[in-house]
C-alpha cells in the first residue's frame, strides 16, 4: 500500500471498518468506535475500560492490520470504489446509486 497522509490514512481505515466492522471481536470494535467515532484520546479509552493506553493501542493496531487483511483478501472498498466510478460515468442520479450501493453494500 502506498505511504498515506495522516488523514487519507484516518478516512481509509473509517472506510475499511465500515465495510468490515463485523468481522472484529466486540473488545476490537469497542475501542474502535471510541477512537476513530468518538475522538477519543488513548489516555481517555484507557480511563474509561480501565487498561493501559498500550493495551489500548495494541488492540487499536491489531484491529487495523485485521481491517488491511480483510480489505487485502476481499477487496470490498476497491469493488465499491471502481462501481462508484462506473455510476459516475453512467451519470445516473445520486438516489439511484444510492439504492444500488445499499442493495449491494
């Protein structure tokens, strides 16, 4: 994978979790939910679970590399990204794609 900005690395992994949220252990979406959702800081996940801001990290960097694997393997964002590119070409209205991607998605 290419090197990524820090925000294009953010919108990548909300992007993949999304599609793959439900692939996680529940422990993995918890903290995933207060970091990437919620905006919370490691100090405050850890104050709030009651672990160390290294369990929280590791749990935060094992969930990531599960989401890259998933993404690696099944491709589900790069299907969804070529798709929105056809539609756009197709030039169909937003609510037609809208239907067509939550049918598929």
């Amino acid at each position: 994978m290419m090197k990524m900005s820090d925000i294009e690395e953010f919108e990548y992994i909300n992007k993949l979790y999304e599609l793959y949220k439900n692939l996680l252990t529940p422990r993995q979406i918890e903290i995933m939910d207060k970091y990437y959702l919620y905006n919370l800081s490691l100090s405050e996940i850890s104050d709030i679970l009651h672990i160390s801001r290294t369990a929280i990290s590791d749990a935060l960097n094992h969930a990531k590399n599960n989401l890259f694997e998933y993404e690696n393997k099944l491709k589900l964002n790069e299907k969804y990204s070529n798709l929105n590119k056809l539609l756009d070409e197709e030039n169909l209205d937003e609510e037609i794609k809208e239907k067509i991607f939550k049918e598929l998605y």
